[in-house]
C-alpha cells in the first residue's frame, strides 16, 4: 500500500511567490484575452488592482520582460503565424533586445528510459521521494527515484493534494514519501538558468510506454524559443498517421517544462491543451521568453 503522507506546511516564501505568480497569471489571461486591442500597462495593472509601476516591477521580476514586452512576444496571433514558417515561436523577442537564438541557453539533460517490464509493474518496488517547492510558475511538485528526476508537476497554493495525486495514479504501486530537502536541490537545478549547464546535466528517468518514451525524446529536442505541431513529432518519430496518439503522449508527460511538452502546438500554431492549465504554458513561454532577452 502506498505511503499517502500529507504534504507539509508551504513555507511563507512558497506563499509570496504563489501570490506572485497569481497576480502574474491574471495579467496573461488578459493579455491572452485581450491581445487584440494592445492592452496598457494601467489596464493591466487596473485588472489586478495595483499600481502600474507595481505590476511593471513585479511581471518584470518575474519574466525578465516587461508586460509591454510579453504581449508582444507571447499573444496567440503570434503563435499562430509562425510554425507555417518554422520561426521560432517568441521571434518577437528580437524586438526586445535578442542577438539571436545562438546563443540560447536550455537545460542540459541527460536521460534513460525505465524497462516495459518496470512500466508495466506500475512502479511496484520504486521509492518516490517528493517535494514541493516555490518557482515562477507557482507551486512545483518534484518527485524524484535513486535514479534522478521521475516527476515534475505544477499547482497553485491549496492544490497540493490534487497534484499529488495526479502524479501517484501514475505509477500507484509506488512507495511514497515527502522529503523536501532531498528535492530542493533538483527545483533549484531545475529553475535555475546559471545551474543550466552541460558540466553539470540533470539526470532524468523517464517511466512510460516504448511510444511515450520516443515522444518524450522528442520533446527533449526542441529548442528554447521554437516549437513543433503534434503531427510534426509524429513525423519525427516515424508515425506520420499517430499525432493524436502523439499529442496523448505529450498530455502523460511527467516531467513538465523539464521536457518541454509546453513548445507543443497544433497545427495552426495554436497554443493547445496543457495538463497543467493553458494560462501556465503560455506563462512558461513567456518566462523563457525572458530568459533569452537576459542572454
């Protein structure tokens, strides 16, 4: 029987940064909503009850970006147009100060797929140690085996139980336990771009099927900045007539923004479905978006 131990206090900076990240989260659902009539700093900041020079200093903190910028770099016209011409998904960046995608810096990630036969076990004889932890998107949800990172996943403060969960029905077989300081150092290599570095890879396991294994790797080659349609990946992995299967896979991916299934897109460039809510990846491209006009 599973270890279902409670998730402990959320300490009172997972607190600021949930409350950063919700005002942040507002402001991009009316940029999403809106972007068609360019909203202003003061409208934004009106919509979440602040002051513009207060919203401007915290989105700024937060992206690397202005919310000026970001509405520039992440509106849904925007990813529409460009995968026709195989641009990279935020080229508007350049208009905040990139040199170009050169100089781009990901994660740096070293893999290894678990066997069918441990898949099939569903986790039977694997501990799971886990942690929650402040980042820019909310809350994180790191599990991690002997074998390096099995599992990343997001919420808000107050749904740790339910993303808890998500993740256990994954492998239910599992032995379960909360061990923050074991996590901590993963959510800080994780979010972290100066520990972005291919001296020091991060070492993931992936536990899936042989399919949802490709695709994963798949996702894994998609740079920063740039993304794929579903029936792309299918493409890529050799099942051109799989990309609902594809976009499935994508959907059971369950180590979030590590592997990238956020720079997956549908055909037209619409920023589609998220496991983890649709607001979260658009905000995840615009954090990366900040991320290259800081290199």
């Amino acid at each position: 029987m599973n270890a279902m131990t409670q998730p402990q206090t959320v300490l009172t900076d997972e607190i600021t940064a949930g409350a950063d990240y919700e005002i942040v989260r507002k402001v991009i659902e009316t940029i999403s909503e809106n972007y068609r009539d360019q909203p202003s700093l003061e409208e934004l900041a009106a919509s979440v009850n602040m002051e513009p020079t207060a919203l401007q200093k915290l989105f700024t903190r937060w992206a690397g970006l202005s919310p000026k910028a970001f509405l520039q770099a992440v509106t849904l016209d925007h990813a529409r147009r460009l995968l026709a011409s195989d641009m990279p998904l935020l080229d508007t960046a350049y208009e905040v100060g990139l040199s170009g995608p050169g100089r781009l810096h990901d994660l740096f990630v070293t893999h290894e797929a678990m066997s069918p036969g441990e898949f099939k076990a569903k986790g039977a004889g694997l501990a799971m140690r886990y942690g929650f932890h402040a980042c820019p998107f909310g809350l994180a949800l790191v599990m991690i085996t002997d074998r390096g990172l099995a599992g990343l996943a997001f919420c808000d403060p107050g749904g740790e139980r339910e993303a808890l969960a998500d993740m256990q029905s994954r492998w239910p077989n599992a032995r379960y336990g909360e061990d923050v300081a074991a996590t901590a150092p993963y959510a800080a290599r994780i979010f972290d771009p100066a520990n972005w570095r291919p001296d020091r890879p991060l070492k993931v396991v992936l536990i899936g099927t042989d399919f949802q294994v490709s695709v994963w790797n798949a996702l894994l080659k998609i740079p920063m900045g740039k993304a794929l349609a579903y029936s792309d990946i299918a493409r890529k992995i050799g099942k051109p007539d799989a990309p609902r299967a594809v976009g499935a896979a994508v959907g059971a991916n369950p180590v979030s923004f590590v592997v990238p299934c956020h720079r997956a897109v549908g055909k037209s460039g619409a920023l589609t479905g998220y496991h983890w809510g649709l607001t979260r990846k658009r905000a995840i491209l615009g954090w990366e978006a900040g991320q290259l006009a800081q290199v």
